[in-house]
C-alpha cells in the first residue's frame, strides 16, 4: 500500500479517538515509515534543488542584475537576489509540505516607465550668498522727509581750521588774549544707488515665483553696493564720502611694546583720540575685517595656547564691526553716534517700459535709494583710520 493510502487510513482509523491515542498513533506511523518518508524527501529536494540551480543559472546568463538596470530605486533587488533571500521559505513550503506563498518580486524599477515627469518638488528656489551687512547696521540712521529738501542736507558747523582757543594766564592790567571763533555752512547732497534689470512679459506671466526673486536679487545689488560705498567710498562724483575718507589718519608712534598685536593697536587709537577731546568722545566701535582679525584671533603663546578667545565680540572694551568690505591691513576706531547716515526711508522697486521694451513685451524692473553718510567736519576728529596696520604694529614695537 502506498505511503499517501496509509496515512489516508490511518486518518479514518483515528476519527474520535483521545488526542493521546491520535498522537501516539501518529508517532508509531512515522516510526515504520521512517525511511520511506526521508527517501521520498530527498527525492523532492534533490529535484528542487536542480530546478533551483538551473533557474539561477539562466537568470545570471541573462545578468539580471540590479546595478545593470541603474535603478534608483535602493531597495530593487534581482530575480536571482530575490531567491537566494527566500530560499529557506521555498524550503519550508516544498519539503514540510507546508502551506504558505513565496512572494517573489520581479524587478520592476522607476525606469521602466518612460518620460516620467514626477518628482519631488523643492517648492523655494535658494538665495546667493553675499557680503554681511555690518556697518550700515550699527550706524545711527535720520530719515529725510520726502519733499521740500532740494536733495542736501544743510547743517552749519566750526570751521576749526580757522577757530584758536587763546585762554592764558593774565598779569594784573595786562591786556586779555583773544581768541578766535569761526563757523562756516555745509551741504551734502542725497546720493542715489539703484540697479536695472531687462525682463520679458512672458517671465513675468509664466515664472511668477522666479520673478518674484528678480526683487529680492535687485535689493541685494542696491545694498551691496551701499555697504561697499559706506566704507570705502571716496566722494568724487557720485560716490559717498565713505568713513574711511571721511576720517584722519593715526599716526604710530614708537612705543617700545613687546611683541604688539591689534589689542595694543586699538588702545593706541583710541587713546589718540579721547586724550585731547575724551569731553566729547567715547569710541565703540573697531571696524575691521575678518582676515585682519585673524592676526588677533590665531595669536598663540610660546606652548601653542590661543592667547585671545575665539570670538571676540569687543577689543580694548570697543564693539568690533567685522565688514568684509574694508581693506585687508586697515582699521578704523570712532565713536559711531558721530557718523550718521540720512537716507530716504526703504528702498524703492518699480516696474517700466522704456524705450521699445512696450512693442517687444518686456519691461525692466528698477532699484533705487537716497542717502548719504555725514560725519560733520567739527566731529571727524572721533574717528582715526590705519591704513597699514602691520606698519603701525612694527612702529609701536620701536
């Protein structure tokens, strides 16, 4: 009697027995049957095995590989991948006679569907990088009205070239000193900074975001330029009379200081500028660059120890302005509430056709300010510059 016919037997024999009697029963049958079931096993395994083989054989001539399909997907795997993984469950099923699915997972990859036009859309597009502003924030700020100014600002101020203090000690009936006070008007007038950019109609219709960062990158330029003007501009033409042009020149002298550095510099400055008129003026700030700041920040005693902390918010006790926009080697120290700037409130963005721009469906969008930095001439003596502050250092050091 075949194996199957047994155990079909058995089955009918075992109806409404104690599942004492079922399991002991069960336990002789497999007791006998031993190693005709273990033959028909390996027979199913053996066969299994060489259909697996061939299978795998086949699928590695077809080089059903998933670094060959550059799918992007990172959890694609092969055919052949797919069946080595499941080949203990494939196992299971075919030799326990087990009940159960084996779930294997053709290789389907996003490229297999064409022109795709999908994605994961980053809704902002980025800003480009630029210059911080720094000293156009710490600066005081006056606003000028918008009308009945003629573009000046008007203010009347010492002319000190001309102005002597003669006070001295006076003998009995000798005559008094006499001493000079003279005052001159002054004008400066608005500056203007703008940019232009040329777009089509159609951008503006159709790239609405896009356009919309057209402004923002206008604003950009305009202020770029102002904080370049702000520190450097040089006051011919159009340009802004800058602080460093607005400012005296310190002049070092031998001091015989060990080993100096920017800290002794900036007390130096100072000192020159608060020893003959500290009534007046109380310097804040240092203006200076971060690559001249290196020399400080990067400063090392003889067992390789920073000397200074790393960042350095004030030096000497004054509020340190890092603007990029200053010279590499300079310095500037002065009390800032002496250098204002006037200005015409925001900065104005507008829209226009000139030209033939209104037949070739384009217009051009415009930035625009108004200011001026003023350091009146009776308070350009709270400022000193240092063109050369490595020369200073050796001259400090005599």
């Amino acid at each position: 009697m075949e194996l199957k016919e047994q155990l079909e037997a058995l089955t009918l024999k075992l109806e409404g027995k104690s599942q004492t009697e079922v399991k002991s029963a069960i336990e002789a049958f497999e007791l006998k049957n031993k190693e005709v079931i273990d033959n028909q096993i390996k027979e199913v395994k053996d066969a299994f095995e060489v259909q697996l083989k061939e299978l795998q054989d086949h699928a590695d001539k077809l080089d059903v590989k998933l670094q060959a399909k550059a799918v992007t997907d990172k959890g694609a795997k092969s055919l052949v991948e797919e069946i080595k993984e499941k080949k203990s469950q494939i196992k299971e099923v075919a030799f326990k006679q087990a009940s159960g699915d084996v779930e294997i997972k053709a290789l389907t990859s996003t490229a297999s569907v064409s022109n795709n036009a999908q994605g994961f859309f980053i809704p902002e597009i980025t800003q480009l990088g630029h210059k911080e502003r720094s000293l156009y924030n710490v600066l005081p700020k006056v606003s000028v009205s918008d009308s009945n100014t003629g573009s000046v600002v008007r203010y009347r101020d010492w002319d000190e070239a001309t102005t002597v203090r003669a006070a001295a000690m006076v003998a009995e009936g000798a005559a008094f000193p006499e001493s000079t006070a003279k005052f001159a008007w002054y004008s400066k007038p608005l500056r203007k900074v703008g940019d232009t950019l040329p777009v089509t109609e159609e951008f503006f219709e159709d790239e609405a975001q896009a356009a919309g960062e057209l402004q923002i990158f206008l604003d950009v330029n305009v202020n770029l330029k102002i904080d370049d003007q702000l520190v450097n501009g040089d006051n011919t033409g159009q340009n802004l009379a800058g602080i460093f042009n607005s400012s005296p020149a310190y002049t070092a002298v031998a001091s015989g200081i060990s080993a100096p550095n920017l800290k002794d510099l900036t007390i130096k400055v100072r000192n020159d500028i608060t020893r003959s008129r500290g009534s007046k003026y109380s310097p804040d700030i240092v203006l200076v660059n971060s690559l001249t700041m290196e020399g400080l920040v990067l400063a090392k005693d003889g067992n390789n120890n920073y000397i200074f902390d790393e960042n350095i918010g004030t030096l000497a006790g004054l509020f340190v302005v890092v603007d990029e926009n200053v010279a590499d080697n300079a310095m500037l120290i002065g009390d800032r509430r002496y250098a204002r700037i006037y200005e015409k409130t925001g900065l104005v963005i507008s829209r226009g056709t000139p030209n033939a721009q209104f037949l070739e469906d384009e217009e051009t969008i415009k930035a625009r300010k108004r200011m001026l930095l003023l350091i009146k001439e009776g308070d350009k003596t709270g400022f000193r510059k240092v063109t050369d502050v490595a020369a200073a250092l050796v001259t400090l050091a005599s």
